[in-house]
C-alpha cells in the first residue's frame, strides 16, 4: 500500500498515526529564567494532533540565550515548567520530543550577563544584528572554544537529554541546523580550525558525533535536525551535498532514530539536493522540511523518497493542520508580528475547524 500523511508511522518506541509532524518554532513566550510555562502548555496542547510535535529550540546549558524569552532545559524550574507542556499534549494523545540546542555565535552578551559567545572559530555572524531588550545589536566576535572545552558541552546535552526525559519527553532532537554551536562545527565556512574537530568532514563532525552518541545514553528516541543549504545565520559549505552522503553514512553508527532535513536554503543563495543522499545512505526514518504543500508532502511521501514532512509555519496558525489537511480544508495565514510577542496573540488564539 502506498503510504501517505495519514498512514501510521513507527519511531522508535513510538506509533505516530499520522505523518504530519510540527517543526521546531522559536516563539519567545518562557517566563523568567527561561522556564515554561502555562501558555506554552497551552499552545503545545492545542497542537497534539500532530504525528510528533517537536518542541522549540532549548537551551541545554546556562548562559546560551541566542533568543529573548526562549525556553532552557538547564534547571530544575524549566524541568518542572515543561512539564506542563508534556503533560498537556499526552492528556490529548499526542507525541511530543524536545529539541535541545547551544547558540553558538548567535548568542550575545547583553543575553548572557556580559558574557561573550563560543564558537568553532573567531568569526563573527556578519549581514544581520540580533533583537536584544536594548534594541537591535550586531552580532560580536565571538571566542573560540579550545578542544580540551568541548567535553562539557557533550556533557551539558547529555543533562539536557536527562533533563527533558525527566520533564516527560518521548525523546529529544538535536539541534544540529541553522547556523547554531553543532551546525558551526560541522560546515567549513564557519570552522576554520585546526585539529581534532577541525578540518576535514570526519573532524568537523566530531563533536556532533560526540553529542549523540551521549544524549543515547539518555534517550530511547533520538533525533538530528541539519540544515546543510540554509544561508540563515551567515552559514555556508563548500560541498553540501557531499556533507549529506558522508554523515547521513556516519549516523547509522550512533543508532539515531531519525533524520530531519531542512532541505533548502531560507535566501535561496545555496542550491542543491540533499535531501537524495540522505534517503540512499541514511538508514532510519527521513523527516524533509521546509515550504511543503500537502499535495508536495504526500506525493514525496508516497513515492518512497521520504518518511514524513515537519510543517512550521503551517502549524502557526493552524493548531488542527492535520485535519485541515485531510479534508482539504483552507489554511489561515499566520501573523508575523506575533511570532515573538509576549503573550497569547497570535499564539494561542487561532481558530480550530468546527
């Protein structure tokens, strides 16, 4: 039988009923410290009818802050607080793993108490400026991390692992895209370093290697999200396409769960399929991202070239997507002005379908 967005799906330990998974979204509505609260319950729970919901990138350490108002997963209180959220999509049947995150160079010290940002090299995010509470900032140079630092990042994102499972999780994502800590490492144009987690591909991805295979320890359910095209965040590689063979290869070693493509670039500067040799050599479940259309997600889906699709802005203002989908049903255009406002406009007051 053919498979389609509304055949069954199994993950790991989980049964997905659906193929009609919810990408990771920044959204800026923590509390204080970082912590989650109701209204993220709130949104996360009108959002379970998704096949799998992945939560929004979560700072697995102190001191990451890239966002104003995004979630950690660092300390007890935001353990506690996700709690909510998990507790909130399983209460309606849904599925729901935490995408755990570093910042990277795109983090800032106004964010981070006057601390200045880590990174792979010196190099800072040139061609854009970050929101700050002081008003748009430039990004800064950031310091270049010495190798004999890099196990306490491994560290710090297995306790995010063992965090999150503890907050209820069903696993958790890697954030390995968009131009953040793991992403940096991985790409030549952001790594100019020399050796052991620089230079060639088997050592630019060393430490994302090292990061999974730890968060395993943790986690029954794991996955990676990479962005190999995405441009966001001053990102480039020399060879995106052979980056996807090569790791897509090297991750059936870590036992990770599944593959989360975003398969374009968001400025359209990188062009490439990587989505290709992700199918041929990876041998878990392959999730694609980015500007699906229902009718494009089913017919990638049913002619065998990927497993499921993970819809963001889609899910913005469409808390029901999937059923909006299934009966064909027309889609409302999120606002962008709310997508980093305080509070439940644009957030948690979009209509569901009668």
């Amino acid at each position: 039988m053919t498979a389609d967005l509304f055949t069954p799906l199994t993950l790991g330990p989980l049964e997905l009923p659906n193929r009609v998974l919810m990408a990771p979204l920044t959204r800026s509505r923590a509390e204080e410290g970082h912590v989650p609260g109701p209204l993220m319950a709130e949104y996360y729970g009108q959002r379970a009818s998704a096949g799998l919901i992945i939560a929004e990138a979560t700072m697995a350490m102190e001191g990451n802050s890239a966002f104003i108002r995004e979630p950690g997963i660092h300390s007890a209180a935001q353990v506690e607080g996700w709690k909510l959220s998990t507790e909130a999509v399983h209460a309606k049947g849904g599925r729901i793993v935490l995408q755990i995150w570093h910042g990277g160079r795109a983090c800032h010290p106004v964010l981070n108490g006057g601390r200045t940002p880590v990174a792979p090299s010196a190099l800072a995010i040139t061609g854009d400026e970050i929101h700050t509470p002081e008003g748009k900032k430039p990004y800064v140079v950031p310091r270049e991390l010495a190798d004999e630092e890099l196990p306490a990042i491994v560290e710090g994102f297995r306790l995010a692992a063992r965090n999150a499972m503890a907050a209820g999780f069903d696993g958790v994502e890697v954030h390995g895209a968009n131009g953040y800590l793991l992403d940096e490492f991985l790409r030549d144009g952001s790594n100019h370093r020399s050796g052991p987690y620089g230079g060639p591909i088997a050592n630019r991805a060393r430490l994302l290697l090292e990061v999974i295979e730890a968060v395993r320890r943790e986690a029954e359910l794991v996955g990676l999200r990479i962005s190999l095209l995405n441009s966001y965040n001053a990102m480039v590689d020399s060879d995106p396409v052979g980056l996807a063979s090569w790791l897509a290869e090297r991750l059936n070693d870590t036992g990770l769960t599944f593959l989360h493509v975003m398969r374009g670039d968001f400025f359209q500067q990188q062009q490439g399929d990587v989505l290709t040799p992700a199918r041929e050599h990876f041998k878990g479940a392959l999730i694609a991202n980015m500007g699906y259309s229902g009718e494009e997600a089913n017919a990638a889906i049913g002619s065998g070239a990927i497993d499921a699709v993970a819809f963001g802005n889609a899910f913005l203002a469409n808390p029901d997507l999937p059923e909006r989908l299934r009966r064909g049903a027309p889609l409302h255009t999120p606002d962008p002005a709310t997508f980093y406002s305080p509070g439940p406009a644009g957030y948690t007051d979009y209509p569901f379908l009668p």
